[in-house]
C-alpha cells in the first residue's frame, strides 16, 4: 500500500469520527428537540464510531507498514502532520469561543468539535506513521492551552456569578459572556501566532500584511457581535425613577377590531406626543440614552399625561454609525421605562426603528413587546393584537370617549412606513389602503356617532402638505395660519417622501381629522392651519443621530395635546429648557 493511499484512509477514518463525535454533541445539546429522536441520534452516532475504530484498528494491522522507509515518504509525513497541527489548533482556539456563543446558538459549537475532532485524528494518525518524530513538545503545547482555556472559563464563570447576584440580569450576563468569548478569541489568536513556528516544525513567516488581515478580521468579528448584542446599560437608570401619577381612566380593548378605548371621566384629557426619541441600545452612546429617558421622564411628570404616544423612531440601530444594530433591546428598555412610568402608551414606527440592517423585523419586535401590552398582560401599553390587512408595521385606532359614552375623538394611529425600497433612502408614504382604512373608520364611526365624528391623526413622516403649507406660509398667504414653533431643519426644509399620498386629500373631503402629529424632522416645531387642519410637528428628543444636536436644546421637548368634553383641543409645546430638576 502506497503512503498517499494510507494518508487517504486517515482521512476517510477522520471523518467518519468527527461526523459521529458531533453527533453526539448535537444530541447532548438538544438540538434535536424530541427526547426519542435525540436519544437515537446518540445511540447510532456511538454504534458508528465503535464500527469505525474497529474497522480501521483492523485495516491498519493488516495494510500499514510500521515504518516509513524512502526519505521522500518521512518528508511528506512530516509537512503533512505539521499541517494539520496548524490546522488542529486554528480550530481549537475557534472552538473554546464557540462554547460560550453557542449560548445563544446551538448550531456553532458541534461544527466548531467537528473542526478540532477531524483534523486532530488526521494529526494523531499522521504522525504515528513516522514514528522517529517526537511529539512531546507539541502535546505539551495543547496542554497548556487546555490548561489555560479550563482557568480562564473557571474564572469566567466566578466573574458571571458574582454579577449575576448583584443583579445585573440575563441582558448583562449574555454581554458579559459574548466579550468573554471574544477576549479569549483574541489571546489564543495572539499566543498561536506568536509560537506556532516552535511547534509546526516548519520554517514558516508571518507578513505583517497577513497578520493584519487576521487583526482587522478579528477586530470585524468582534465589533459584529458587539453591534449585535443585547444591552442593559439603561436598567440602573429605569430602576431609579419611580412612577408618575396621574388620572386612571378605565381602558377596554376590543379583539374583534384591535381597537383600544379609554373613557374621560374629567373635563379634560392630555395626551402627550413625543417624537424621535433614537435609543440606541450602544455603550458608545449610552450616557445619550440615558439623557433621552430622562429627558422624557422629566417630560412625563410635567405634563401628568393620561397618554403618552410616540410618532416614531424610538430607537436607532444604525450599526457603525451608532456601534449598535440590535434595535430589540432598546425597545424592551423603552417599554420598562415607560411600564416603570406608569402612564398608558402607544406608538407609530419611524423610518428607523426597523432599519435593514436591525436584528429584529416588525413583526419581531410585537413579540418583544407582547409582554408589556395591555391586551395580553394588562399593561400600559396599547398595541393592538389584531393589525388591520393593511400596509404598515402597526396601524391602530384609539377611541377617547366621553363618560356618557359618546365619542369624543378617535385617534388614528398610522405607519408612515420606511423606505421605498429595502436599504434605500428614499422615504416611503402612507399608501392607498391605509387612506381606504381610515376613511372607512371615519365613515362607520360617524354613523354609529350621528355626526361627523372629529379624529386627530398621528404618524411619523410628514405629508407633502406640511411643505406646501410651510412655502404658503412664508409667502404671507392667507390660506395658512401661524400658531407657534419655528422650522430649523437645514435650508428650512421639510423631509416627505417624494411619493404622494391622498391622506389629506381624504382628511379635507371627510372633515373630521382637525389636527396631524408627525416627527422626522427633529429640528421643525411649527404648527401651521391649512385648509382646517392644524399641521403640527412634535419637538423631538434626539441627542445622537443628527450631528451637534446633543448641544443643540430649542428643539427638544414633547408636544401636550388637551381634549375638551366638546371635542375641541388645545397644542401647547413643552421644551425641555422650560423645565428644572
């Protein structure tokens, strides 16, 4: 038998263990859900890997030659088993990372055994062909890595311990564990390249070309999952305040509709609107997230709202721009924060809040949020369980209604929705069949009412409108009225969609919608009339994703909306600067 054809059956051999190894791993893990399958799965990956052993154990007394003779031979053994020792260790320093990450998915660490299993079989096999080489160094080598790896995982987990007991939650330990995972990454990548010469025995030089590939790589690596990890830096925060009181109105959600009602019981009831509030979940801006809850907190019991509704961009996963791409658990600090509050709320999407390159869709973040909603858990958030088939991530209504039962107003709550296209910047609109939706509520309800019923609209990009009334406006046209706020947004602009929607056409021709909240713009407070709708932009929150706008102050604050037992309402804007610790 040739030594290539020997070579060839250590592969075959390898493999076959490595495959059955892992399967036992997959069946220790659980990633076969049901305990029969998995028990299966372990019984024939052991069955295999005796058959195999005993087969080979058998082939090899039979076909191998205990010694290699020609020179040419004990060279391409030696370059071979040197080969596979890099190959062996590359793996192995994979592989103790992949323990700690496979916490979070299971599939990483059975390749990450495969990886080590196959080419340490290769290696071992390898090297017993040429027996007049001397492997102790090497297996000294792998000892100390074992040695180290078992230490620093031991400490590890004493570390994890000790933080999990001053009650840093699982948020925290799940970041702990990922950047434990990736230090210990870094100094095997480190201590391998700096020895591995001593132990492939061959003569081999790193670049510093390719030595910074691997530090860039590893750099990339490690800033992917940091960018995607599960933040907590705002829970001492939400843990200091305490609740904001306020009036209790009784609350009822219909699961036929997905509507929500709230019944006044007072002459008069406030809602709150605050607008781009762009958590982002980052350490890098952390300091800024808890500038902007406070900023809301300080806002909150102020005004003493009965409703707090947010217009959008809640949160802001921008990946490098803010280091932060997991737009799940900021949402989830919103949501304690405002459950901490104690005020009732709700919320459209903005263009932001479910960017391309988030961790989480829509559809993912209702079920984040599930545990906080008032239709399912008896929360204070009103998010409707039941979404109209409509375009848009949430679309709902909030009836607001007189103690005698009467309508007062219905609050239409509207997904501007995001961008035209995936990843693009080119904003989307309020389509056709979200106009249809609302003019068909404003129809039925104003039937059920006996008159035209009166309905506020709240969404997050503004309406061509808002720019076509602003140009009106600065022209000294009549047709528009000035109520109060400035617009700052560079060249005094306004950012709708380039896209026309027929929403207010349909707001004009019902003549029920007296009032339209919208944010986007974080630098425009105005509030104009135009064709008996007050256009209005809430003052916004943003302390990160504008360039300067953390110093900049006359645009941060919440816009208080006051609902009169008549079905009128009164605007009155609250700047942050107003207000004192």
């Amino acid at each position: 038998m040739t030594i290539k054809r020997q070579v060839a059956e250590i592969r075959e051999f390898a493999l076959m263990i490595s495959l059955g190894v892992s399967l036992l791993v997959v069946a220790a893990e659980g990633i076969v859900p049901n305990m029969l399958w998995r028990e299966m799965v372990a019984g024939i990956a052991a069955v295999v890997i005796v058959i195999v052993i005993l087969v080979e154990r058998n082939r090899r007394k039979k076909n191998w030659p205990n010694i290699l003779e020609k020179a040419e031979e004990k060279k391409y053994i030696k370059e071979l088993s040197s080969i596979y020792k890099r190959k062996m260790m590359v793996n192995f320093i994979l592989c103790f990372a992949m323990m700690a990450l496979a916490i979070g998915n299971s599939y990483i660490l059975p390749i990450g055994v495969f990886l080590v299993c196959n080419n340490g079989v290769k290696q071992y096999l390898v090297s017993k062909l040429n027996k007049e080489q001397d492997q102790s160094q090497f297996y000294r080598y792998v000892r100390k890595m074992v040695g180290f790896s078992l230490l620093y995982w031991f400490l590890t987990a004493l570390i994890l311990l000790i933080c999990y007991l001053s009650g840093i939650g699982m948020s925290g330990l799940n970041n702990l564990l990922v950047l434990a995972a990736m230090i210990d990454l870094a100094i095997f990548c480190w201590y391998f390249l700096s020895v591995r010469n001593e132990y492939a025995e061959l003569d081999i030089k790193i670049s510093p070309y390719k030595k910074a590939v691997v530090v860039i790589l590893c750099l990339a690596i490690l800033a992917s999952f940091a960018m995607g990890m599960k933040s907590w830096w705002l829970s001492p925060y939400i843990q200091s305040i305490s609740e904001v009181g306020h009036e209790s109105y009784p609350i009822s959600y219909d699961g036929e509709t997905g509507s929500y009602s709230i019944t006044m019981n007072k002459e008069s009831f406030k809602i709150l609107q605050l607008t781009d509030i762009h958590l982002t979940g980052s350490v890098l801006s952390s300091r800024k997230d808890v500038k902007a809850l406070d900023a809301v907190y300080k806002l909150i019991r102020e005004a003493k709202p009965d409703l707090v509704i947010i217009t959008g961009d809640l949160i802001y996963p921008m990946g490098l721009f803010t280091f932060s791409v997991n737009n799940a658990s900021p949402i989830k600090e919103l949501a304690a924060f405002m459950e901490k509050v104690n005020v009732p709320w709700a919320f459209v999407y903005g263009n932001h809040d479910t960017e391309a390159v988030a961790t989480h869709s829509a559809e993912q973040l209702a079920k984040v949020l599930a545990p906080y909603s008032y239709s399912l858990h008896g929360k204070n958030l009103l998010l409707s369980q039941k979404q109209p088939q409509i375009t848009g991530r949430n679309n709902q209504l909030l009836q607001i209604k007189n103690q005698d039962g009467t309508l007062n107003q219905a609050l239409f709550l509207l997904d501007s929705n995001a961008y035209v296209s995936k990843g693009s910047s080119d904003y989307d609109y309020i389509h056709e069949d979200q106009v249809n939706w609302y003019e068909k509520l404003v129809k039925e309800l104003s039937k059920e009412q006996g008159k035209t019923i009166s309905s506020l609209l709240f969404f997050h990009i503004p309406l061509q409108e808002y720019e076509e009334a602003y140009e009106l406006y600065k022209k000294g046209s009549k047709e528009v009225t000035y109520y109060f706020g400035t617009m700052e947004e560079a060249d005094g602009g306004v950012s709708a969609s380039h896209h026309g929607s027929s929403l207010f056409d349909a707001v004009t021709r019902l003549q029920s919608t007296k009032g339209i909240f919208v944010g986007h713009d974080h630098y425009n407070t105005i509030c104009l009339g135009y064709k008996g709708v007050k256009l209005t932009y809430g003052m916004s929150i943003d302390y990160v994703a504008m360039p300067g706008i953390a110093k900049r102050t006359t645009q941060r604050g919440g816009t208080l909306i006051t609902l009169h037992k008549n079905s009128e309402f009164d605007i009155q804007q609250i700047p942050l600067t107003s207000l004192t610790d």
